[in-house]
C-alpha cells in the first residue's frame, strides 16, 4: 500500500534533507501519489517571455487572464532564475541540473570551430536529463515546441535523451520562423504542405498545443511528464492575427508580440481545462516560467523587465530572472507568493525528489519541493552561478541576498544587495572587500573546463 500524503507531507517537512546535493538513500521518499498514482508533470515554458510581460507580474496592456488564474489558484515566485541568458544553455541547465560552468551546452554556439557541425553543441551520451530520470521512474515522457540541445543525427535529440514522444524544432535558428516548411516528429521531418513555397498557413505555435493536448488525452491513464517549451514570444513576429490589439496606437511588431503572449495565455487555459477535464487537475503538478528575460524591454509601453535591469543577453536581473508560477491544487499553496530564490538547476534533483528518484551525484542544483509544497526551507548558504560568452567572459553569480556580476575576467566585481537594490542601480563593492573576495573565490572555481568553451580562451 501506498503511504497517505498527509504522511509523506509530514516526512518531508520533518527530515532535514536538503544539506548536500545529493539525497542519502533513506532519505528516498516513494513520491507523492493521490488514488495511488505519482503525480503528473506539465513544464511550461516561454521563450523571451520578460520577467513583467504577465499581469500578475504587473503587466497592464497585454490580457493573460488564465496564467493570471493559475498564479492566483498556485504560488508565484519573485526570485526564480532561468538558467542562462539565452536559448540552449537555459534548456541545458534546464534539462541537466548543472549550470553553465558545468553543463554541457554553455552556450548558443561552440567558441572552438569545427569541433561540431554549424558550432552547435548537442547534449551528449553520458548527459543525464531529467526526462531519463523520470522515464527510469516509470513516466511516460513527451516534449513539443523548441528543443536547441541537439541537431539531426546527434546524441543530442529528445529521443536520445530521454523523451518518449517529441514533436518541433531542433534547433533555435528553425524556429525563428512561425510558418516552417517542416518540423520534427521523433525523428522524422514532418512537411507541412500550407507552408510550402512562402505560404503562411499553419503556425506551428498552434500545433504545439494541438500535440500536449493529445497528449495529455492519450496518456491521462498513466503517470506522465510534459515539457512544453513554446517559441512564442520570441522573434521572429508573425502571428494570424493581432487580436485584441489591431486596434491599439502602436507598432506592428508591438501589437504582434502582445498578441503572441496572450494566445498563449489562451492555450494555457486549453491544457488546464483539459486536465479538469480527464480529472487530472489534484494530481499533476504544473509549472509555468521564461527561458531567459525579454529580448527587448519595450520600454514606455509594456516595460517588459519591469524595475530589473537589462534584458536578454545580459548578466542582470533583467536578464535572468523569470516569471515562475507554480500550481497543484491541495498540496501547492493557492494565492501565495514566495520570494525564495531558486534556479533552472533545481529542477531536476526537485522532480526526482517528486518522483521518489535517487537524486543523481554531481548536480548543481538541490531539491526545492519543500519549498514548493509551502514548507520552510533555508537556501541561503548556496550559490547560484551564470556564465555567459557571446560579449566576452561574463560571469553572475548570487549568494544569500548578494549578487556579484563580472562584465570582464580583468574587471573588478560589480556588487548588489538585492534585498533594498533589485534594479541593480548602486554598486556596493567598495563598501564590502570582504563579500568581494567572498565572490571572488566562488567565481575562480565554480567552473570546469569544456572542449568547446576552453579555460584558455576565456581571456580573450
């Protein structure tokens, strides 16, 4: 028989297991169940989505009036970071638990020519992702939407890294477009005729929820993990139509990158009615975030970083901070909002925990499902740590309220307290030499060496 929640609940909240990264073999909860059955988990996630583009982030112009009810039926989180500050080293660190100094994919492309095709670095063999720690618990495994881990014929691809069912674009360039000649499902190219020849009649965003709504159909009987990674409100801007904004004094684009927020906004609200529907909404867990901050702020109109600074690309809060709501009615607090910060890397060793997994050695990350569940748990002792290549040798890194940012190896550290600075406006490195040194230290060692983004390249 399996244990009753309430029990487990208790187990967790009284068992001090978040100390190291990795779980002692006792510690191993079975997972939650309800009508003896793990609990189900939907990952949503949008693509340059800002950290203020939702209303229940303060945004006033764009409608997300369902995402807007699952923060208020969840719990929203103020200091949840993504796991890079672009595409595929995001979804790397998404995928592996480790960050950017570790993580396989460190960035969009290779800073070493020719070691892979086109410079783009596939997740590989020996990568452990955690849609292959909750297929080896028993889940059935799906993904729709942007993939950028892996190209054709690599190690790299979902159905080589643990997804079951997979339907989208492999790689970031593809997807910049919104009427594609073709798409990937499994592996195997899907053309899709109404877009052939510079046709413009099948959007793929629609397609995407079209596969996690059958999805969630075929597989409401068994124990399923559905990661949604959408392309939308990433550029290219093209949608069908600009509704309910064609009538509103701005831009073209601007009208169009509302206009992709709030359908999906609606499709959220498709996949939530269709898990009440299969009477699936007390036993999956749903998560909903950015895969980085707003490539541009649209400043005066949306202001899509809100007071963060920076944006996309950047090491700033702008850049890296993400909306995350999370949501399971009975277990998940309903209308709270937490400002425990947390980041990409915890996901995995989080959802092993839920699923009763051994949490796999060598991750960055640590499980926060006490957190997620409500419950008190202290991460202050931890650091966070970005990297980034594309202007340079960037460094972030966050401990306790403290965030350092490290524009060049040869530049001093820039420090912030984000408990009274969240914009990052005042530089407080002067006043600190010894939280400077602090970071430092962490700085000069939170990384390993990769082939592909070499320690004697980092300089340059």
């Amino acid at each position: 028989m399996f244990p009753p929640l309430c029990a487990l609940l208790l187990l967790m909240a009284c068992q001090n297991r978040l100390r190291t990264n990795q779980l002692q073999e006792a510690d191993i909860t079975e997972g939650l169940y309800l009508a003896g059955k793990k609990t189900n988990i939907i990952f949503i996630m949008a693509d340059d989505l800002g950290y203020r583009d939702l209303g229940c982030y303060s945004q006033v112009h764009i409608k997300t009036p369902h995402i807007d009810q699952l923060a208020q039926e969840g719990l929203k989180f103020t200091n949840v970071y993504a796991g890079s500050t672009v595409c595929a080293p995001s979804r790397s660190v998404l995928m592996t638990g480790q960050h950017t100094g570790n993580t396989t994919v460190r960035g969009n492309f290779s800073q070493v020519d020719g070691l892979v095709e086109d410079n783009r670095v596939p997740l590989q063999d020996d990568d452990l992702t955690v849609a292959e720690v909750l297929k080896q618990q028993g889940y059935v495994t799906g993904m729709t939407g942007k993939w950028g881990l892996g190209e054709p014929g690599t190690s790299g691809i979902p159905t080589k890294q643990g997804f079951d069912e997979w339907f989208g674009y492999l790689n970031q360039a593809h997807a910049h477009s919104y009427y594609p000649e073709y798409l990937w499902k499994n592996e195997k190219k899907v053309v899709l005729e109404g877009n052939q020849n510079g046709q413009q009649q099948i959007y793929s965003h629609d397609l995407f929820t079209d596969f996690a709504l059958d999805f969630i159909e075929r597989h409401a009987d068994t124990t399923f993990f559905l990661y949604l990674p959408y392309t939308v409100p990433h550029s290219k801007y093209e949608i069908p139509s600009t509704e309910p904004y064609t009538h509103m004094p701005w831009e073209e684009k601007t009208k169009v990158h509302a206009a992709m927020i709030t359908r999906l906004d609606k499709d959220v609200g498709r996949i939530m009615e269709k898990l009440k529907e299969k009477s699936l909404e007390e036993n999956t867990l749903v998560f909903f975030c950015s895969d980085n901050g707003a490539a541009l702020t649209w400043d005066g109109i949306f202001d899509s970083s809100g007071i963060l600074r920076g944006q996309k690309r950047d090491m700033y809060e702008g850049g890296i901070r993400t909306p995350m709501i999370v949501w399971m009615p009975g277990q998940v607090p309903a209308g709270k909002v937490s400002h425990q910060p947390w980041y990409f890397a915890d996901v995995l060793p989080t959802l092993a925990h839920l699923a009763g997994a051994q949490i796999p050695e060598g991750l960055d990350g640590i499980s926060v499902l006490p957190t997620l569940l409500g419950q008190h748990q202290s991460l202050n002792d931890r650091f966070m740590y970005w990297e980034f290549h594309e202007r340079g040798f960037q460094q972030a890194a966050r401990w306790k309220d403290w965030k350092a940012v490290k524009i060049r190896p040869q530049q001093k550290i820039e420090l912030y307290d984000l408990s009274v600075d969240p914009s990052e406006r005042y530089n407080v490195a002067e006043l600190h030499p010894e939280l400077v040194e602090k970071m430092e230290e962490y700085l000069r060692t939170a990384r390993s060496n990769s082939i592909y983004w070499p320690d004697y390249l980092l300089n340059k």
